[in-house]
C-alpha cells in the first residue's frame, strides 16, 4: 500500500512539474520524441466538447460536431506541420489514419452491420435477476466474439427486453463495464490490445491467466448491479409500470439468425490480422509487413484482407436479411456516424499525447505490477488502449527480466503482462471514448429512448463503481 | 390555476402523443420514451410541466423523442415530427417557471377520491373501494359486511385464482403471499430445476411473486372498468391511484393487545404465540407493501380513511364508512 501511495505521489509530482515543459527521449533521433506537451491541447479541447456541448447546446453539437472535430484537428496538425514539417505531419495523420483508424471504423461498422440484421423477438421482460444472467452471458461473449460484437449483438436485446422500465440507464452503464469492456481479457479476440499481444509472441490462450481477476470483477460487479437494479426495479413498479406479461409462456427467437455467419467471418478476419503478419508470405527480408505502400506509410496486407473479409461480411448481411429485422431493431446510421465523426478526430488528436508516452514510457521507472496496471489503465481510460498496451509491454520487456513469457519485445514476468494485460482491457470502461462500444452503446441508448448520462456523469459513476473494484484487483493480484 | 393545469395536460398529451407517434413512425420493437399507460404518463407529464417547466427531467424526457424523431428514415415525416417537436418545445418555454398554489389540496389526488365533492362525475367511475387491514382487527369482516351491505362484489383470494387461470398454472406451486393466513405461514418448498425453467418461460423471466403481482394489477384494473366492489389487500389502491381509476381507500386496524385477543378467541391460541405470529405477520404485510408500492403501510398519508375498529366494532365500522359514501351521491349504480 506504502509502494502504491508513493507511486500516486510520484505520478502527479511528475503531472504538477512537466506542463509546457518539452518531453525528449534522451538519444532518440526522431522529431516526434520531442513533442512539447502542449501539442496535446487540441486532444483535451476535443475531449472537453465531447463532454460539454452536448449538456449545453445539444441541438447545435448534433449538426455542427464534425465541424468542430475538424477545428480541432486543423489545432494540431497546422502547429505540427509548421513546427516539424508537412512531410512529418503528413506521414503522422496518414499513419493514423490507415493502420489505426481505418481497420477500427471498419471492423465497428462490420459488426454494427451485421449485429442490426439479427433482431431479438420475445416477451422476456427485464428484471434484475434475468439482467443479471444476461451481463454475465455477454461478459464471457465479448471474450469469445470481441467486445465490440458482444455489445452490438446484445445492446438491442438488453434495450428491448427493459422496454417496460422508466430507471434503465444503470443497465446500459453496467452493460458498457462489464460486456464493452471487461469481458474482453480472455482471449486476443477479445479486446485489440490482447490481439496485438499475440501478434507479438504471447502465445493465444495466455489472456485465460486473466480469468481469476474477470471472475473476482464480474462477481463484485454483478452483486452490485443486482441491488442497484433491483431498487429501481421496485421503484418502477411502485410507480405503476409492468411489462406486458397477458400471455402465459415466453417466446424467443432470433430472426435473421444466419447472420451469426457473417460474425463469424469477421472475427475470422479479426484473428487473421493478428496470424497472417508472421507467416514469411507477409512479411519483407527486414521483417515489416508487406502492404500497399501510400506516401511513406505502409497499408500491410494482412489488414487489407481483414477490411475486405469484414466489408464483403457487411455487404452479404445486408444483401441477404429481411430489411424489416433492421427496422424492427430501430437500425439507424446515427450512432455509427457520429462515432466515426468523433473518433477520427481523437485518433488524429491524441497523436501528441501517444508521441510523449512512447518517448517517456520508458522512462518513468515503472517497473512493479501495480504501477504497470495503473499507468497502463488511467492511460487506456482515455487514449487509444492499444497503443499504450504497446508502450508498456515494450516498456515492461526493456526492463531485462529473464523468467516469465518470452515475446519479441522481452522475457516479461507473467505477474506484469497480467497487470498490462488488465489495465488496458478493464479500464476502457473508465470513459465513454474508453473503448469504441462505449460511445456505440451510448448512442444507440439515447436514441431508444434511454437518458444515458453525459461524459462527466458516466465518469463519475465509473470512480464510484469501478474504481474500488480496481483497487481490489491490485491489492489481491499486482502487489 | 385550472387553465393552467389544463394547458399543462394538453402539452402532456402532445408529448405523449408525439412519442407514440415518432415511434410508429421509426418502426422500431426496442420500446418507445413512454411505454405503459397512456393516462398515467400523460398525468405525471402534466405534474412535471406544472410543477417544473425549465426543469432539467422535463427537458431531458423529451429531448428522448427528439432523438428518436431525428432517426425518422422518411424525410417528409422526420420534418413534420421535428416541427411538432419544436412546437411543443416552444409551448413549454411561454410557461411560467412556477404556479403558485396556497390550498392544501393535491389536485391530482382529489381527483382520484370518489367520496371528495369536488371529484368530476364522469357517469363511467364504479364504486370500488380498497381496504387494507392489520390482522385480527376484523378488517376482513368489515370489508364483507359492507360489500353485503352495499350489494357489490368482494374480492379477497379470488382474485388470485383468478390470476392462476390466466396464467395456466398449476396451483398446489403456489401460496398466496397477499393472504397472510396463518395456515399458509409456512415455509415455501424449494422449487426443482425442472419446474424453475418452466417458470422462467411461462412468467417471462420474472420472478413468480412479481408475475402473480403484476397480473393482480392488470385483473384490478379491469374489473375496475367494469364494476362496484371491494377489494381486500393486494396493494389495490397503489395500483388504482397509479392508473388514475377513482376509488376510496381505507385502512382498519386496532390497537396490538386487542388483536391478540380477538386471534386468541378465534383461533384458540395461546397469548406469546398469538404476539409472535401477530408481529409476524405484520412484518411480512409491511414488507410485501413497501416492496410493490414503495410506501409505508398503514401510514395515514396514503389513505382516504383510517379506522381504529376497536372504537367502533365491526357494525359501526360499517355504517361509518357507509356514512362517508353516502354522505356525496355514488357516481353510478349497476
């Protein structure tokens, strides 16, 4: 407890002493090591408006926020091109955009797609016992089929099934803790920090060490949501709500359940772009992957194969099932546009703020597991997990340990890939842009007319639930 | 005040109204912002406009149908319901933040009491009268004798089997938690695997006690458009005042030491038994009460009329409540 106080202590001495002070890699050559903080003021204006304008001026954000996503881009990539060069900036925003952003959006919109063709019909009326069942079904989903498809093929269902409710955002909230986010640390399918772990040596079925940790969450998780929804459970029906339960029996059924295939097709393609780079077909005499090569920026084969398997998977879904499944289900573009729209701008905008960690996270002198899982977690609540995943498991493999897992960053003690492992896979759930199902589960929330709370209330419902949850998990596995 | 109140109600039918039709319009199953009862959401809409018009809750309610309504895939429709929308929005913004009120009376409550002078004579409302009792304060027998008195229906554990017939159940799998009969005060057997997944079909998932609950409201609430009578128990007036059905609640008890004295006579206890089971069986009605409604039972705020039988006896009781009904014309005769 001592070593953990002093580490909080030490990372906000080191917050309070490095503002506007520029960050260097000490003997690193490249421009971007040496990013000055500042560079990271568009990333938080862009956070703010996210957190802000839909409180405030909600109508106009609605209409104006890819205006504003671009004001804030042109923020960073103008007094970046000036002070670095426009082929540096250039080579930045094209790097983003197409080996992280592009295989994002697309793998999100695949699984939108498919997700909004199978439509969940039946009388099963939610009650916290059967809520319950259901979080905990699509927790170990999200492990089996990412958490993004868990979240798209269950946010429907959960959202009908607790039709008859007034008090349901809490659902939605603990839905986007434990199937967006949580769920996703058994496997490398689960959640992409894992995924790029594998492609680095960790053999496949490692992330299952992760279970002790996903059944401690899930259980004190799951009670707490068992209470919390069972007191507005009787406050709905004290107010006279009921589900519509005439019928004696329950029928359920899935339309458009051949859908399921082209789910699978897409975590094939998911699991192909972590395989495929390590085969010699792939891959140059240097060891980069081969790929479609745009302005200095590589677009390797492997994720062009995953963005056509994922886009042909959309397309036959599409071709193939009954429009009125999409209807059924209140299928719109909203919630997918306003993703891409937002999150273009935060893949863009956070460049600054990776450039520093990658060029200080070796330097923090991080080495135990409890400063790895929180440095790693508050980092992921907020940055993009895969890459600060990245920097710390490089980070962790630099430290010269030889017992633990061999991967082709270093030998890692598996006590530390498990705290990596963990804070980048649990604390996405910190935030709405945590995690990308985050924002979709919102989004498609407030438009079946469910009252999600804004940024700030999400998050301060996230410290108050989560938090101690991930205060138990160090004092019971990183200390 | 009333033209306001009556301005409030029309704002909450166009809200209500929009919901439903933004909804149809979307062609979504995933539920709509106002599911339920229509008069109900349109009764606690109008309390919201009334009591807070810049309230943030208010705002936030129907900003829900605005998202809704801006994924409206026809572009004609999804205009016409923004504007229906903007208009209400615009209605909502000419109120004033605050009505002023110095009387006593709930409005809304007032309404809904049928024994009230002021209670509208809409010719469709039955008498139907809610009693809720301790035991051993003859709370059932005075409910009996005044259905016979006043020649209408009496419902008890009826309404419960009737709720088993809707529900095709089997009925030796059941206790009828509402009747706190000490003969039925036993432990429930604990239910085998085989029964638990049929129960999880044939009620929907919900837990069998809040199934049977759910469909006493629903059976209460349709006798109550069709018929006088009485109803003992089962939370009727919540259910009632929460579908806006006018009725007069009553609640009869007695002091604790002469409802042990009347159990002991009747059912030839001993006086420890008779405290223990009586205190029992209070907590259990206290519980099952709050659980449904979220009040307090027996608390005086949350009925018509509260009546300490010991002071009267069974007779009196009766003509004291008849006295109350009779005092006001009854709004319809069968």
């Amino acid at each position: 407890m001592k070593k953990f106080l002093a580490f909080c202590a030490l990372l906000i001495a080191a917050v309070s002493y490095s503002p506007f002070s520029i960050l260097a890699a000490t003997g690193s050559e490249s421009p971007a090591a040496k990013v000055p903080i500042w560079f990271c003021v568009p990333f938080a204006g862009l956070l703010l408006c996210i957190a802000i304008f839909p409180l405030v001026k909600a109508a106009w954000w609605e209409k104006h926020q890819p205006l504003v996503v671009a004001f804030w881009c042109l923020l960073f990539i103008c007094p970046f091109a000036i002070t670095f060069g426009a082929d540096m900036a250039a080579e930045t925003i094209l790097e983003c955009l197409l080996n992280d952003y592009l295989t994002f959006i697309v793998l999100l919109f695949g699984l939108f797609c498919v997700a909004g063709n199978i439509s969940f019909e039946g009388d099963l009326a939610g009650s916290p016992s059967v809520n319950v069942v259901f979080l905990a079904i699509g927790t170990f989903l999200s492990s089996c089929i990412g958490t993004t498809g868990a979240s798209m093929l269950m946010v429907r269902p959960m959202i009908k099934m607790n039709s008859w409710r007034k008090r349901k955002s809490h659902i939605m909230i603990f839905f986007i803790f434990l199937i967006s986010n949580i769920g996703g640390c058994l496997t490398p399918i689960g959640d992409p920090p894992l995924l790029m772990g594998f492609m680095r040596g960790i053999p496949f079925f490692w992330s299952l060490h992760l279970l002790p940790m996903l059944l401690v969450n899930m259980m004190v998780l799951l009670t707490v949501f068992y209470f919390i929804d069972k007191h507005n459970y009787r406050k709905d029906i004290a107010e006279g709500m009921r589900p519509d339960i005439s019928k004696p029996g329950t029928n359920i059924r899935l339309e458009g359940a051949h859908n399921i295939i082209y789910l699978v097709m897409i975590i094939t393609a998911v699991i192909l772009s972590g395989f495929l780079p390590s085969l010699p077909a792939f891959s140059n005499a240097d060891g980069t992957v081969r790929g479609i090569s745009l302005d200095g920026v590589v677009l390797g084969f492997p994720s062009i194969i995953e963005i056509i398997i994922i886009l042909l998977a959309a397309f036959l879904s599409f071709r193939t099932s009954d429009p009125q499944n999409r209807i059924k289900n209140h299928f719109t573009w909203g919630a997918i546009r306003e993703v891409a729209v937002l999150f273009v701008g935060i893949f863009i905008t956070m460049q600054p703020a990776l450039m520093i960690l990658k060029a200080a996270g070796p330097e923090l002198g991080i080495s135990m597991p409890f400063q790895m899982f929180w440095s790693t977690g508050l980092l992921s609540s907020f940055l993009d997990n895969t890459p600060t995943y990245l920097v710390f498991l490089t980070t962790a493999g630099s430290l010269g340990f030889t017992n633990g897992i061999a991967t082709a960053v270093g030998v890692i003690p598996a006590q530390l890939l498990t705290a990596i492992s963990c804070g980048a896979v649990f604390m996405g759930a910190n935030t709405y842009i945590g995690n990308a199902p985050n924002f979709m589960v919102k989004s498609i929330s407030d438009e079946n007319g469910i009252r999600m709370p804004s940024f700030f209330g999400y998050l301060l419902r996230s410290f108050t639930f989560l938090i101690p949850v991930f205060v138990l998990d160090m004092l019971l596995f990183f200390l | 005040m009333e033209n306001n109140q009556d301005k409030c109600r029309e704002l909450a039918r166009q809200i209500y109204e929009l919901d439903a039709d933004v909804y149809q319009l979307s062609g979504s199953i995933l539920g709509r912002t106002f599911n339920g009862d229509k008069e109900q959401h349109i009764a606690t809409l109008a309390a919201l406009i009334y009591t807070h018009p810049q309230g943030h809750v208010l705002r936030s309610e129907i900003a829900l149908i605005g998202n809704m309504a801006r994924t409206i895939s026809n572009k004609a429709d999804r205009s016409r319901m923004m504007t229906r929308y903007n208009e209400i929005l615009k209605e909502i913004e000419k109120i004033p933040s605050s009505f002023g009120s110095v009387d006593i009376v709930d409005e809304q409550l007032a309404a809904l009491n049928i024994s009230n002078p002021d209670h509208p004579k809409t010719g469709d409302d039955h008498l139907i009268i809610c009693i809720g009792r301790t035991h051993g304060s003859a709370g059932t027998d005075i409910g009996f004798a005044l259905a016979d008195a006043l020649k209408i229906n009496y419902y008890d554990v009826e309404i419960f089997n009737m709720v088993l017939d809707r529900l095709e159940a089997e009925k030796d799998s059941f206790n009828d938690r509402e009747n706190f009969d000490p003969k039925l005060d036993h432990i429930y057997p604990s239910t085998p695997a085989k029964r638990r997944c049929s129960d999880f079909s044939r009620y929907h998932g919900l837990p069998k006690k809040d199934a049977i609950f759910f469909n006493q409201s629903d059976l209460i609430r349709d006798m109550a458009k069709k018929e006088d009578f009485i109803v003992m128990g089962r939370c009727a007036d919540v259910i009632l005042t929460n579908n806006r059905i006018p009725h007069i609640s009553i609640f009869i008890t007695a002091p604790f030491q002469q409802r042990v004295r009347r159990m002991m006579e009747v059912n030839h206890l001993e006086y420890k038994e008779t405290c223990k089971l009586l205190k029992k069986l209070d907590r259990k009605h206290e519980r099952y009460y709050h659980f449904y409604t979220g009040r307090k039972w027996g608390d005086a705020v949350n009925y018509d009329l509260c009546i300490n039988s010991a002071c009267y006896g069974i007779k009196e009781s009766v003509e004291l409540i008849m006295r109350m009904i009779d005092k006001y014309p009854r709004p319809h005769k069968n």
